[in-house]
C-alpha cells in the first residue's frame, strides 16, 4: 500500500466521465448561477456527499460548508 504525503497538494486535476444529462443540468446551472464553475460545483457536490456520508475531516467540512453558504474558499478566512 502506498503511504499518504504528510502535506497534499493545494489542487489536483482530476477527469472523469459522466451521463450527457448530468453534463447538461451543470451546465444550465451555472448559465443560471455565474458565481459558479464547474470547478467549484463539483468540488461543493464533492465535499457534500463525503460530509455527509460519515468523513468528518475539517478540510472537507470547510469545503462542504463553503459549497453551503456560497463562498469560495479563496474568499474565508483561515486561522
């Protein structure tokens, strides 16, 4: 098994496939909502399904709540 890195990149490119529908429902909703990427969605929709299905590490709670409360995590302040 491969050992984690003590520190993790700030970003990291991921591809991924999914079904045109979906494609196409993120896409109208950002045409809807201009404060919005595709890269901030899929990291909010991210965050949210692993908050809420048990993770409870506090970078992922950040980002599950800034998803929440609309705020890119560039713009929150940190301790």
């Amino acid at each position: 098994m491969s050992q984690t890195p003590e520190t993790a990149p700030a970003t990291v490119s991921i591809e991924n496939q999914m079904p045109e529908d979906l494609f196409d429902a993120m896409r109208e909703f950002i045409r809807l909502h201009p404060q919005w990427d595709q890269y901030r969605l899929m990291q909010a929709a991210l965050a949210g399904f692993l908050f809420q299905h048990g993770c409870r590490e506090r970078s992922v709670a950040r980002h599950y709540l800034d998803g929440l409360f609309q705020r890119p995590a560039s713009q929150v302040l940190r301790p």
